[in-house]
C-alpha cells in the first residue's frame, strides 16, 4: 500500500536564504577575472617599458617622469599583492632587475595614488664583490624586495619617495 500525502515526515525547514552580498551571479567572477588580466598585462607592459628606459634613458630621466603619488591613504596590502604580481611576471621580462621592478612598483602605486619609498643599499659579498639591491616599502613596511635577500645585510644609501 502507498503512503498518502498525510504520512509523509515533515521535509526539514529550508536554508535561510544568504545574504545578498554574499551571492554574486558567475558573470562578475568572470570580469573579475578579465580585470586582474588586464592589470597583469598592464604590469607587464610597464615592466618591459622600464627595463627598455632604464637601459636607454638612465635612472635619473625615469625618476623625472615618476607620476606624484595623490591623497589615498597608504595600504601595504594592496602594495603587497601588486608587488607579488610584478616579482612573478618579471620572470618574463629579460634582464629585469630589482631595479626595473621597484620602479615598475612605485610607478603602479603613484598612478593609484599610494606613496611609497623606494630604497637603495649596497654590500660587500664574502668574497669582496660590491652588490646592490633595492626594494620597495610601503608603511614602513617592506612589500618588494625582500624575497631571497636579507635586507638587514645592506646599507641604504638612497631612499627616494
């Protein structure tokens, strides 16, 4: 014999329905996508335009032409995770130094509004070799630069906002 309608156990009470904001519809993930593409190409774009500057224009011209940054208050997260963009697509840029990415760093965040610090230190190696490096801080906070490198074994000699 089949159960009637009346014999059924209750169905357990429905979910209560998320938040609004919490829902997004699969389109605005896909342009998030295609904006976080375009600002990596845009990156790598000015990557490649500061290694050709810097070998043919020189350091000084570069920091000439360097957009001021505006009034947005100073974020190193988000300096973090632009800086973490450049270090992975300067694999793709031949001969892009610590240099070329720092300057590519500084100009993103000025053309967003974020100051930031670029910094200049020299060392002597075990071996008696000169080196140098530079790295990027943001809020006194070290955001490009500092991956591979201990930063505490140079000295600076240029800090340049």
């Amino acid at each position: 014999m089949l159960p009637r309608m009346n014999d059924r156990p209750a169905a357990p009470p429905a979910p209560a329905p998320a938040r609004a904001s919490a829902r997004r519809p699969a389109v605005h993930s896909r342009f998030r996508g295609l904006r976080a593409a375009a600002f990596d190409a845009r990156c790598l774009a000015m990557l490649a335009v500061m290694r050709i500057a810097l070998s043919t224009i020189g350091y000084a011209a570069i920091r000439r032409r360097m957009p001021r940054p505006g009034g947005r208050p100073d974020s190193h997260f988000w300096a973090r995770q632009v800086a973490r963009r450049i270090e992975r697509l300067a694999r793709f840029v031949p001969g892009a130094s610590c240099l070329t990415q720092a300057l590519t760093l500084q100009f993103v965040l000025a053309r967003r509004g974020h100051a930031s610090r670029l910094q200049i230190g020299v060392r002597k190696r075990f071996d008696g070799a000169f080196s140098a490096h530079a790295w990027v801080t943001c809020n006194d906070r070290v955001v490009l630069g500092q991956r591979g490198t201990q930063l505490a074994d140079f000295t600076p000699i240029a800090e340049l906002g």
